[in-house]
C-alpha cells in the first residue's frame, strides 16, 4: 500500500499522469512508494526489483542506476524532517530509489510486459530530439471549473499496457465463474437424474420433490438471470441490467480500480434512465477519484465500446449511452 504523503498545502502539484498509473505501466505492479514534500518519489528498491525479476537488488543497482537516483530510506526521510514510516518492512536502511531510478531499471528489464512502456518511453526521446518538445494530448472533456488544471489524455502505450497487466488481477475472477459455471451444469445434470428416479422412489417422494424444488429453484434462477427482447434485426438480445452491464463490462476489458469504480456508479444510470448526464465532478464525488481519472476511465469505456457518447448538455456535461449492437 502506498504511504501517505505529507505533502504541504501549498506544495500540491498537478500531475500530467498520475504517478500510480505511470509505476503500474512500467513495473506491472503496485509498488510501495512514499512522496516527499516537494513532489518526489522514491520506491522500496527490493519491491520494484522483485516485480522486475531480479533476484539479486543489490547487483541489479550496481549494474544499472547510477549513485544520485539511489539512496537510504533514513537519509531521504531526514533531508526534510521526516520519520521513518511506521512497520516492519520500512526499516532506516532500507534501498530505495527515485522515479528516474525506477525508469532506468524498467529499461534494463527484458520482461515482455515491460516492452510498451520502453516503446513509449523511446517515443518520447525521439520526439524531443526531432521536435524539441514532447507533450500529451489534452483529454477529449475538460472540468469547467475556473482555474481548474488541465486534464491530459493518458498516453496509448501506457494506458494499453495498464490494460494489459491489470488482466492478471482478473485471472481468480475468471476461474470462479468457470468453476461456478460447471457447477450450475452438474446442478442441472442432477436434476434430470432426480426426475427420471421419481417415479421409482416413491417411498421417499416426499424428500425426493424437496430436493427437486430446491434444485429447480437454482436452475430457474440461472436460467432468468437475463430477459430477452427482440432487435430490429429479428436476433434475440440480453435486455440490459446493471448486473449483465457490468459482466459484459468485463468481459469486453480488464479494468483498473478506478475504472471499475465508475463503472459501478454510471452502469445502473445508464440501464435505468437509458443515458448518463451526470458531470464528471458529480461522478468523481461519488468515487472518490479525480477529475481527470473519471474523464480517463470514461475515455477507456468509450474505447472498448462499452458506452459512446451523445454530445453534451447545456451546461457542458458529457451525455454518453449504452453501446448497443
């Protein structure tokens, strides 16, 4: 878990890309981090070494970081007044490294989920030495509010790779629909076996059409979880609920927690009032994200065809809708 930072006030700054984001695309990972006041990152140098695939740290510093993008857990914390966070594993020797550490080991790594963001990053390079300057795109829906910063459109590298690496936190997920899905069909096998034997066991007809009224009830269950309406096309399709929603969700995309989060807020507007019209500061209220993340993960949505948008409303709002084939 990342520690809070105790960044003053009037030190906060807005991020281009939030940093989070930026660690997971480069290390496939959620790695412990603590921010200084003046905005810096440092990281557990053993934790991002581990998720990296290197087995010795300290040799993978020494081949690859140069010294002033490593240091001690104490001296960091020290140079502004800082304690040692509390628990086990922040110990005052403890190796940690700078954000720009962290992009030099990531470079160094020949792990394959490493490969997109090493291509961004060589973008980035090319880019300025051929323009002078590199720059994100700014998001497709800006927040109205007066002075508020500039959202910016993740990078497609980045966001891509996000998208990618999350697919492993969804593995455990997928084994226990299937696990649920062969249980449901043994369930029904059951059933027929138990119906076939009714007639020849009456003397336990009573516990017999117990069971069978409890087994119906499931495979009922199962079986109407979904409604079906006709499409103009004559083909039958699933009328949407929030629960089919946010499992067609998932299947479509493997998402980020923020993602989901307002995934979670916007599918049951979109499925009962047919559209969203809710502003993104509304959305990023009831989430407890960002701004500009509740725009990123609607942009995300957007583009595994999840919801399309609509135009806006008077007021500036982003109007999106059910993708529907």
């Amino acid at each position: 878990m990342n520690e809070p930072s105790k960044r003053p006030k009037h030190a906060e700054r807005h991020e281009a890309i939030d940093v989070n984001d930026f660690v997971y695309a480069a290390t496939g990972a959620r790695v412990r981090r603590l921010t200084m006041p003046d905005g810096s990152h440092w990281f557990p140098a053993v934790d991002v070494c581990k998720e990296l695939g290197h087995t010795n740290s300290r040799q993978a510093l020494s081949d690859h970081l140069p010294d002033e993008h490593r240091e001690i857990l104490e001296t960091v914390s020290g140079a502004y007044g800082l304690s040692i966070p509390a628990g086990r594993e922040w110990r005052r020797d403890l190796n940690v490294i700078s954000l720009q550490g962290l992009i030099l080991l990531v470079n160094a790594c020949t792990k394959p989920a490493c490969a997109p963001f090493k291509q961004w990053v060589a973008e980035v390079i090319e880019t300025v030495q051929r323009e002078g300057s590199y720059s994100l795109d700014e998001a497709e829906v800006q927040s109205p509010e007066p002075g508020a910063p500039i959202a910016y459109a993740m990078p497609e590298q980045v966001a891509e790779a996000i998208v990618r690496l999350e697919a492993h936190n969804l593995q455990l997920d997928e084994e226990l629909a299937d696990g649920q899905r062969e249980s449901i069909a043994l369930q029904k096998e059951t059933l027929a076996m138990q119906r076939e034997m009714l007639a020849a066991q009456q003397a336990t007809l009573a516990v017999q059409q117990a069971m069978v009224r409890a087994m119906e009830r499931i495979a009922d269950r199962f079986d109407t979880l979904v409604l079906e309406r006709r499409t103009p096309h004559g083909r039958l399709t699933a009328l949407p609920t929030t629960e089919s929603v946010l499992a067609d969700w998932r299947q479509r995309l493997s998402v980020t927690e923020d993602v989901w989060a307002v995934a979670v807020v916007i599918a049951p507007v979109l499925v009962e009032k047919g559209e969203l019209r809710e502003p993104l500061e509304s959305i990023a209220s009831r989430t407890g994200i960002s701004v500009r993340r509740v725009n990123e993960c609607l942009r995300l949505l957007r583009k595994h065809a999840c919801i399309r948008s609509r135009g806006g409303t008077e007021d500036g709002a982003p109007v999106y809708v059910l993708h529907q084939v």
